[in-house]
C-alpha cells in the first residue's frame, strides 16, 4: 500500500490517490497555490528525496527569485550559503564562477507569484470599499507601488499584507532549493 508522508506523520492509503490532511484542506482556502506546489507533488510524485543542507537566507534568495528578470537572480556560495545577486561580484570569485560544486545559479522567477500574492490577499479583505481600491490599484503598470500606497492608509491591512507576502515568498524560496536538491539549514556564513 502506498504511504503518504506529511508533516512528521505517515499515512497508509487504500489507493494510490493522495487525499488532503485537514490542515492541508485548511492552508489551502487560503493559500492555494502554495498548498498546491507544497502538497501534491511540486517536486514530483513519490518520495521526496533527501535533500542536503545549505546554510541560506530565505529572503536573500527570494529576492535574487523574484528579481526584474532582466537584471535579477544570482548565485549561492554552496560553501558559505551566502546569496550574491548577479549585479555584484563575488570578492572570493578566483574564476570559479561555472564550478557546480562551488555555485548555484539562481535564475530569476519574475513578479508573477508576488502579483497572485496581492491578488490571494484582496480576497481575504472584508471591507467591500477597500477592496474595490485594492482592485483598481493593481491593474496596469506600476501595479506593486499603487497596492502599497493605497494599502498604506489601512496600517493593520498593510502589516497583514506583508506577513502573507512574506510567508509565500520563504515557501517559494523553500520550494525552489528543494527542487535544486537542498533545503535551508541555519544561516548564511556572514562576508568577511
């Protein structure tokens, strides 16, 4: 029989589909991409396998992640954990920069997710005024400023705003170093 690994517990199920947990169903009405890319297989079908430990800063990489595509993503020092956007040189880069057992690139994901995740928190908005703003303010160019200026005149809904933007932003950066076979393990070594 199949097993389902989920949070620190084992399931048995009778059949190869994998059915939700109750916290999972719960995460995700409100998350549900994330639950999504979490829960049923982002990484793949079957056993996640094991991933290796990097000392990495979970906001340094979502920056380098969600970065102007042009201009964004970078690199991790997989010896100090260390994030170093593409714009900036590595003071240790002795010509190493294409070793794979010394970096890994970070190839920027764009502003897609960060766009869901103000469009996921309009829809947790109670206040049909606000929201109809809210609304208004992310369509077009400029779409991230507009949202935070008119979200500023409501400080609780603001500071509400940034703790989901945040949250999703760790789970992404989470995601993408699971994929690249690693999962974070304490914090960076600090630059000299």
């Amino acid at each position: 029989m199949p097993k389902l690994v989920s949070a620190g517990r084992t399931t048995t199920l009778s059949t190869n589909q994998v059915r939700p947990t109750a916290a999972e169903t719960a995460l995700s009405a409100f998350f549900p991409p994330l639950t999504h890319s979490l829960f049923r297989g982002h990484l793949g079908q079957g056993a996640t396998p094991l991933l290796r430990s990097l000392p990495v800063d979970l906001e340094e990489l979502a920056s380098l992640l969600e970065g102007d595509p042009l201009y964004g993503g970078g690199r991790i020092d997989l010896r100090s954990g260390e994030c170093w956007p593409e714009s900036l040189e590595c003071a240790e880069d002795d010509g190493d920069e294409d070793d794979e057992d010394r970096w890994l690139h970070v190839a920027p994901i764009g502003s897609h997710e960060g766009y869901r995740d103000m469009e996921l928190f309009i829809a947790t908005v109670q206040d049909p005024a606000v929201v109809d703003r809210l609304e208004i303010a992310i369509t077009g160019k400029g779409a991230f400023r507009r949202f935070k200026d008119v979200l500023s005149r409501w400080p609780q809904e603001l500071q509400r705003y940034y703790l989901l933007n945040n949250e999703r932003q760790r789970g992404r950066a989470r995601g993408w170093l699971a994929a690249e076979g690693f999962r974070p393990g304490g914090a960076a070594k600090p630059r000299p």
